[in-house]
C-alpha cells in the first residue's frame, strides 16, 4: 500500500520484483498470489490504469534473477579496484573472525584478505566453473573488519551453488547475497527510492557502499527506512504461518482466521477498508503496536455506508403467534438506511410476516437481570424490526428443561409504528416459513494472548483461541439466497458480513463470515465465545501493566521486558548493541532512550506515591 501508494501520488511508478537469489529457497507457488494479493490490495488507490485493466506495477514483473550476469560484472569491478577478494576461510572461521557478541568485539582479518586481484579474479572464476566445493570459497567486500556495524566487516557478497535454478537452470554456480544484490537491482532498474522496513536500517550503510564503490553502477537510487505495520495479537512470521497450515491448523492461506491478504479478503474485509486502516496507522520511524480495537473501527468504517442491511438469527429460538392467523408481506424495505423505496425501487425488498417465526435466543431470558429490557416475564413486549410488537403469553419446555418456544400475542396496530404509551425494545426476525439455513461463522482472534517472553517448554501454537471461529446454525431471510462475492451485509444488531466462497463452489453452502462486530455490541451473545475481553477487562488488563512497569528500575527496564532484542547497554540501561551485537543506529538509540525516560518518570511517580503511604501510616 506505502510503496505503489508514494509512486501513485508522486506521478512516479513502482516495480514488482522477486528476490530469487537463493536457489535452494525459491518456491514457484507463491508468484501468482502475491500478484493477485497485491493487486487486489491497489484496487484501494483509484489508479487509472488499474481502471483500464491494468497491473499497479510498472511494465512486467520483474526478478532478481533478470540480473545476475550485471550483477556478476559489478563483483568482477570491485575485485579489480581492490574492493572484494575471495576469502578460503572455513565457515566456522569466518564466523569466528567476524567479533561482535555482547562487548561487540572488533573482528579480525581474514589471512586470505591481501590476495592479489589476478588471485582473486582466477578464483571468482573458478567458483562459478564449479571447481570448489559448496561453502569452501567465499566473495567479500573488502571495508572494514573493526567497523563498529557488524554489516561492514567484509560481508559476503557470493557464495557457491550448485542448485538448478527456477529460472536460470544451472548457468551459475555463483549466486549473490540480498545485501549486494538489493541496491544493484534498484540500480540497473533506474529505482529513486527503496523503501524498506526498519530491520534494514542497520543495512543502508552497506546498501550505500555498494553502490558508491562499483565504477559501472548506471544510477544512484537511496533507500528510506519505515516502520511496519504491527497489529496487536497477529502472528506474521512466514514459519509460524507455514505451521499452522502444513500442520492443518488452519484450512489454507486463506483461512479467514488468518491475518495475510488471502484469508482477511476471504473473511470479507476490502481493499478500502485497509487503506483506511494504513491511512489511520500513517507512516513512522518508530516501531509500534497498532491496537485490534483500531482496526476493527476502520473496518466498520468502510462497511457501514455500503452494507445492505438484512435480517439473520444465529442462533434461534421458534415463536408462535398465536392470535394472527394470516401471512402478509412487508414491502418497501431498503438496502442502505438513507435509501428510499419510492424513489428507487431497485434498492428495496419484501419481507413476508407468518405466525411462525424465529428470533435470536438471546432475545428471552427466563430469569432476565437487572436493565434487560427484552421478553422474560410473561407480558413483557418487544417490537419486531418492520414489524408488530408482540407480547410474550407463554413458554414452552421440552423434558430437560429448555426453553423450545415462545408463544405471543400481537398489537395489530403497531405494525408501521410504534405505540404511543410505551417503547418497547426492538429486535431482529425472520419468518419461519421461507426463511433460509445458513452457516454464519464468527471470527475471532486466532491467538489468546501470548507471553513474552515465551514459557520454557511453551510452543505459540499452544496459545491458539479455540474460539477464533465459532460456527452458528443460522436462520437468514429469503433475500440472503443468491448472495454475490463483492456484497457486504450487516446483520441488523449482529455485525458485519461476507458470503464465504463456499456459497460458490460446489457443493454449494450459504454461509457467511463475520467481518467485524457491530461497535456496540450492548449483548454480548453467549454464542461468540470469549475470545475477546470487555472494555473493563482490557481497561483492568491495562491498569495491571501499568502497575507492574512503574516497579521496574529504568537501568532494568530493557533488560527484563526486551532483553532478547538487544546484548549490550550503556550506564544508563539503553541499549547500544543488537541480540546479534550490531551497534544500533544513532536514531534507534535516541528512540530508546526517549522510551527510557518515561520509565524513569513512571518509576520516580511510584517511588513517590510509596513514600508518600509510608509516611501516612506512621
């Protein structure tokens, strides 16, 4: 969305390029989709030759593979100004050598880094005639192996395969590393700006050597950094998603309970309504956690103007009426509330009203609580959307006691209004005798929530929310019957939804996959499970963490909530080093310390509160 989105606004265009540099980990399989995704993904950005038909990326697809032979002609220029040399080190030595670990110890010199450039031009050439054994012959950039980024101590630039290529068969034997072939490919493809995540922020230093060291590079492009999009409880590690579906966890990629492009279109989500979120979200330089709450309201937000309304009850409950004896029909009812039936009639619908009906069993409670306004007592009322108010008259049991049917009255004169002496509660219906069975499926969160750090002996997989999707035998009106793939519904008082592709596949089944809830859900059915806390609970939960942070002493801080991420730390407590002992970037480390004072000034405010207590007590 960031990258065609800047290239749209800015009159410029963007590639679409496959990093194909590893042999041994290029999956053909993927190709399609992610073009379909982020196809599907631009639809969002109005572009004009997406109207046309078009693809959001500039020309045809485009590979890394496309450019090994140019690539190959840059090492070769390195090698001959003395910038590259091919190091005969084991792996476990060059490993060794590199330093680094949590004092971020200076590396040391391969002995094989003065070779001359005849020696080191003979032996690249060898490498690619594959006359040495995988892993026994290594390309390096010759910069600087005490450079305090661990990336510019002689990074590897080619190492030998001798794996058939998906494309290029086995013409090469040399394949070059991401950080060499990252900005040579932006280059040779005239790129002005490579936009990348933060984890490449440590990287751009090497990006920039590359290119400014190599006499043939045809143009300078400069690579920006920005933080991705983080959304609370979502798992979006490509070997954590690869489990859950090869260990059948989930039904596909496009399990509507995963958050990638695939399953959230296949739950119903639009294109739109990610652009609002990312719109929402904006672009920054500093990692965060987008909250769930958020991006359920953006979703709402492109769904309500454009979701026809209809009537769905997941889980129902028979109702008699016992003093109407007719069936009629309830014409006029529209799609969108602003529409009107006299002025367009292609945007209304009839309902048919019978004596038999069902409601959503939540509707009744035998011994409803304080401030519930629905049927329970026997003679309390409500009023049927588009319809009467009914009076609850009696309450039919099977033998295990559960409530099997409601029989009720009616106030024949209520049908297009409501009663003047009293307001009674409205509710959703549908008629017994035409409507439709249906599987309405509620998403959930896929995760309960995990800890972190993990438990030992703990695995994520431990922690998936045995609700995230709960299937409800549904009655839904006859007009649900012949759903289209692109139409949203909301279900009047129940949320957002989407007909799922098994409405068109064969054997066909009329099922529909909750988007996003109302924002108010005032009743919380029973049915939706509890996979998502009130906003009491999350309230509580975040009183709870603020109280467990303040006791943190800010020298500790780092170290007990994100020691994994990082090795080594000034006098202070702010880190300086990566987990892999990179030295983090001036802006990383300004960011943490500004995250460091606040901890400061949290800990300070409890250390006074404590003491305050203290000397009240005594």
């Amino acid at each position: 969305m960031i990258n065609f989105g800047l290239a749209y606004k800015y009159g410029g265009q963007c590639n679409l390029r496959f990093d194909d540099t590893n042999p041994d980990t290029e999956e053909t399989e993927y190709v399609e989709a992610i073009q379909e995704d982020v196809a599907w993904v631009c639809q969002a950005l109005n572009m004009e030759k997406m109207k046309k038909g078009g693809k959001p990326w500039k020309d045809e697809v485009l590979y890394a593979s496309d450019y090994f032979q140019q690539m190959y002609d840059f090492a070769i220029d390195l090698i001959k100004h003395g910038k590259a040399y091919v190091d005969s080190q084991t792996p476990e030595e060059v490993q060794k050598n590199r330093g680094g670990g949590p004092n971020n110890l200076p590396g040391v010199d391969s002995k094989f880094r003065n070779r001359s450039v005849e020696e080191n031009l003979k032996l690249f050439q060898e490498m690619q005639d594959g006359k040495h054994a995988e892993g026994s012959q290594l390309l390096r950039a010759k910069i600087d192996m005490q450079h305090p980024n661990m990336n510019m101590r002689d990074p590897p630039m080619y190492r030998i395969r001798f794996s058939s290529h998906h494309r290029s068969g086995d013409k090469w034997k040399v394949y070059p590393m991401y950080d060499f072939a990252h900005g040579n490919e932006d280059a040779i493809e005239g790129v002005t700006h490579s936009i990348c995540t933060l984890e490449f922020e440590n990287h751009r230093a090497l990006y920039d050597w590359f290119l400014d060291n190599c006499s043939i590079i045809p143009s300078r492009p400069y690579q920006k950094e920005f933080a991705r999009l983080e959304v609370q409880g979502a798992v979006t590690s490509k070997r954590k998603l690869l489990r859950l579906v090869k260990e059948g966890h989930v039904s596909g990629w496009d399990d509507p309970r995963l958050l990638t492009i695939r399953g959230i279109r296949r739950r119903g989500v639009r294109p739109q309504g990610l652009k609002c979120m990312a719109d929402g979200v904006g672009v920054s330089d500093r990692n965060s956690t987008t909250p769930w709450d958020f991006v359920e309201e953006c979703w709402r937000e492109d769904l309500e103007p454009i979701s026809k309304r209809r009537l769905a009850v997941l889980d129902p409950l028979e109702v008699e009426i016992v003093d109407y004896n007719k069936e009629e029909l309830i014409e006029g009812i529209t799609d969108l509330p602003e529409q009107s039936a006299s002025t367009d009639p292609s945007c209304a619908r009839t309902l048919s009203f019978s004596k038999s009906l069902f409601i959503d069993r939540s509707d009744y409670q035998e011994n409803p609580p304080e401030g519930y306004f629905r049927l329970g007592a026997i003679g309390s009322e409500v009023k049927l959307r588009h319809s009467y108010v009914i009076k609850l008259t009696e309450v039919i049991k099977d033998k295990s006691g559960k409530v099997t049917k409601l029989k009720c009255s009616h106030d024949p004169a209520t049908r297009d209004t409501m009663p003047a002496d009293r307001k009674p509660k409205v509710i959703h219906w549908v008629n017994a005798k035409d409507c439709l069975d249906a599987e309405v499926r509620l998403i959930n969160p896929l995760f309960l929530a995990m800890p972190d750090p993990m438990p030992e002996g703990k695995d994520f997989l431990d922690y998936i929310n045995p609700e995230a999707m709960v299937r409800c035998a549904a009655k839904v009106e006859k007009a649900l019957g012949q759903p289209v793939l692109e139409d949203r519904y909301q279900f009047e008082r129940v949320g957002y939804f989407a007909p799922d592709y098994d409405c068109f596949s064969e054997p066909k089944k009329l099922s529909f996959n909750r988007v996003v809830p109302l924002k108010e859900s005032a009743d919380k059915k029973k049915i939706e499970g509890k996979g998502t806390a009130s906003r009491k609970e999350a309230q509580q939960a975040q009183l709870a963490e603020k109280e467990r942070l303040q006791k943190i002493p800010p020298e500790e801080f780092f170290k007990s909530e994100r020691g994994a991420e990082f090795s080594a730390y000034d006098e202070q407590g702010v880190p300086t080093h990566d987990k892999e002992g990179n030295a983090l970037p001036k802006s990383a480390m300004k960011k943490l310390a500004k995250d460091l004072e606040k901890q400061k000034k949290l800990y300070e405010s409890w250390k006074v509160r404590v003491f305050l207590r203290r000397e009240i007590a005594t």
